[in-house]
C-alpha cells in the first residue's frame, strides 16, 4: 500500500468504526473488505490502484456512504474511502462546476445558489454526489432537467492500472457513458466531476395535501388526471404514510395511514407557481385532513424537507420498480399492506416523470443510464431496533412480490441489487446492460473492481 496514505486493516482496532460510521443504513452486514484506505488525492489514489492491481486486489469506492445496500462494503480485497476529496469550484461564467466525489449533495445546492446557479442534485442533503452521480442522479426537478448523469460533461478517473484519464464527449467518451449511471459498477476512481449548472429558481413552491389512506384511489386518479395539463418543471409525488410520519404525527380525528400529494412548482413568482399548479386545483373530491398550497421553499433548502424523513441511526430496506402503470395502477393494491407495516416510519412513493407519458424518451446513447417507464415507485421501510430486522424484512419481501409483476425494471441508485443476481440488469435496456458489460472488459480487463453486488462480478468483470 501506498506509505504516506492513512489506512486501517480488518485486525486493526478502530477498523469496525470506520468501515460502519459513515454508513447511512445501520442494518448490519455480514461483509468486510481487508483494508480500507482513504487517500488525500489524486497522486495518492493512483498509488493504491497501482499496487492493488499489482497485488491482485479487489477494489471498491466509497464516495459518502448512503447506499442503501451500502454497496461499497465488499467481502475482502480493499475500500477506498474518498471522503478526503471534497472540493467544489465553480465558474459561474460558464455555468459549470467542478467537484469532488464526497461533495454532499447539500453542500452543492448552497455552493451553487450563492452564484445564482443550480443542479438537480439528491433529494436528501446528506448523499456523496459521487455514488448519486454514479447511480444515475434522480434528483430536484429530474422531469425537467433530466436525471443528473446527463449533466455531466467529464470527468478524471484513475484506471485499475493508475492510469489517470480524462473522460469526455471528445476524449474517452465511453468512459464518460459509463460514469453516467453505472453506478457501482464503473470500472475506475472518479477523483473529479465536471458538471453543467441550471440557473437557480428565484421562486420555488410547494403545495401539500394529506388524506385518509382509505381514499388512496380517488387521490391517485385525482393525480393521474391533473398530470396531464402540468408542465416539465412541476413534480409530483404521491406517497403513503403510517402513523409515525414525520409530518403529522397522529392526533385525535387524524386516520393512522394517510396518502400524501406533494407537488413542487420549480418557478420564479408566486404568481408562475400559481398557474403551473393549477391543474390540480379540483383536488381529489374528498376531504383532506392537511393541506397546505405554494409555500415558498428555497431550492436549496428543499432537501431539509425530505430528509426528515428519512431518520438517522435507522435500519433501512429500499428497492425501485419501473412501471408501465400509471400512479393510479400501480398504488391499487398496496393499501393493505402499508397498513401491515410493522414499523409506522416505512412508507412508499411514486412519480410519473413526464406527467403520464409513458416514459421520458431518454437519450441512452448519451448515458448507460437507459431505464425508464411511466410510473417509478420507491419502497422504504425503516426501523429502530435490531430485534425488528426479521419483521420488516419479511414486510419489504412481501412488497417486492406485489410490485414485482407490474415492474419492468429498477432504479439503480435504490434498488435492492442482493434480490437477485438478475436485478442489476434490470436496471438498464438490455442493449445499454451488454454494453456495460463489453466495456468493463476493456477498461478493466484483470477484474480489479469488485462490479455490481449480487451480479456475479465478484470474480470476474464479464461474469
């Protein structure tokens, strides 16, 4: 191993600290890499690659440690941990910005802000930009923008063999495909990202409506219905709700389980969010046990919001079904369920990116990044207690068999890759998947990088 770069090894005390403290999920895991080494740049990283493809190591990256599989924890071989490289330089002159991979999606948005600038970063604040880029980037206002892996314009990676390249759309470019949602399985170390800002919102709004679970298909036809007439910079989210929540905790006269629509108008006046929520002002024809409409919220405050739900110190299980389905159908039978959950903190969510369209026609040749349908639901379910584990996993199993026969494929960011050695191509076209694969044999002929958890690549890049 590099001589001057801080490491710890499996025997080492303080090894177990570091390897599970900056893991966002703590259900505990039954893997370990041999050794974890966090460089302090670049030179550094090109040291530890060299002498693990010398070594015959596997290697595996860590950019901040919010996978929800935490899929930078391999079984042996070495963790880079990239924490070191958090740096962000923006040229507002050019509306680009370049930065390091531990970067929190958080620190960006507010970075980006002060220069009238934005990005569609993570809808949480607390994600490596890295592994959120590398996934694929849904992120604030993806309807519009597009998925943040297409904003990238370079990026410098170190090889497996400590090559450092540049990848671009003239230089490299099929490393630049890949680092545009590949996720765990891009074959280098992105020390760097180039990206291409939008200009910030100067009015973002946002309106909320809470109801009765009971009344979840009257409020998703409500939604399906009004997605129609709303523009690219609307998103919407319907999501379910047990009765611990943090938005509303139960009182006398409030249901259990709710359904809640939040839809987020990315504008400039009160007046412009007011005419691109419109469509939705029939409501659903029920009551509402909540409603609040056009609060103003910063851009870059956003996150705060979502990440309320999502508690730290927690347990969590997460997966993704791409649907051909409208909301309407594919929520139609997940009522019964919700109300099964064995911990009131889990809950569920689904956008129809493009208002209904039967998906967004994204240019795959761009990106690796290629699944897409009309309806993306995420599943969460979060607990406290370890003694919970068994309960809420067979909750999520449950789940997944409900959804499994609707969904076309997987988002790769929150998919659940252990399901099934077929999950991780499910993430993907079938041409883009191949693709991926071919190229992994090119960049990293030798296998160096341990590739998509529960897919096989644990032994060898084409397996």
């Amino acid at each position: 191993m590099a001589n001057n770069t801080a490491r710890v090894y499996r025997s080492d005390e303080g090894f177990v600290r570091q390897l599970i403290e900056p893991l966002f999920n703590k259900l505990a895991l039954h893997r370990s890499p041999d050794v974890i080494a966090s460089p302090r740049s670049e030179v550094e990283v090109v040291e530890l690659m060299r002498e693990a493809s010398q070594q015959g190591w596997k290697v595996a990256v860590r950019s901040g440690g919010h996978s929800w599989i935490a899929s930078s924890v391999r079984s042996g071989g070495l963790l880079l941990d990239m924490s070191a490289f958090k740096s962000i330089s923006i040229d507002a002159t050019k509306r680009t910005a370049k930065v390091g991979p531990a970067v929190r999606s958080g620190e960006l948005v507010k970075a980006l802000a002060a220069q009238g600038l934005a990005f569609p970063v993570g809808h949480c604040g607390t994600p490596g930009i890295g592994g959120f880029l590398l996934g694929g980037g849904i992120g604030l206002n993806w309807g519009h923008w597009k998925p943040a892996c297409f904003s990238v314009r370079s990026v410098r990676v170190v090889m497996a063999d400590g090559r450092v390249v540049v990848a671009s759309e003239s230089e490299n470019s099929e490393l630049l495909w890949l680092a545009r949602g590949s996720g765990p399985g891009f074959p280098g170390v992105i020390t760097e990202f180039e990206l291409e800002c939008q200009t910030r919102p100067a009015d973002t709004r946002l309106s909320s409506w809470l109801f009765d679970l009971d009344s979840l298909n009257q409020v998703t036809g409500w939604v399906v219905k009004a997605s129609r007439n709303l523009p690219s910079n609307v998103v919407v989210v319907v999501s379910t709700f047990g009765p611990d929540r943090p938005m509303l905790p139960p009182s006398e006269g409030v249901p259990s389980h709710l359904v809640g629509v939040t839809a987020i108008a990315y504008v400039d006046s009160e007046e412009e969010a007011r005419e691109a929520l419109n469509a939705l002002s029939e409501g659903p024809g029920c009551s509402s046990v909540f409603q609040s409409e056009l609060d103003p919220v910063p851009f870059e405050m956003l996150y705060s919001i979502i990440d309320a739900t999502f508690p730290e110190n927690h347990h969590y299980l997460a997966d993704t079904f791409w649907t051909p389905l409208d909301v309407q159908g594919a929520m139609s039978t997940i009522s019964e369920l919700m109300r099964e959950a064995p911990s009131g903190k889990s809950f569920l969510q689904a956008v129809m990116p493009g208002h209904g369209a039967a998906g967004q026609g994204l240019p795959d040749k761009e990106a690796v990044y290629s699944m897409d349908e009309r309806t993306l639901m995420w599943t969460y379910a979060i607990w406290k207690e370890e003694a919970d584990d068994q309960s809420n996993r067979r909750w999520m199993k449950d789940l997944v068999a409900k959804l499994e026969p609707i969904s076309k494929g997987h988002f790769l960011s929150e998919a659940d890759l252990h399901v099934s050695p077929q999950r991780a191509s499910r993430c993907f076209s079938q041409a883009n998947w191949q693709r991926l694969i071919d190229l992994r044999r090119v960049f990293d002929p030798h296998g160096t990088f341990h590739g998509f958890p529960g897919a096989g690549f644990d032994k060898t890049p084409s397996s």
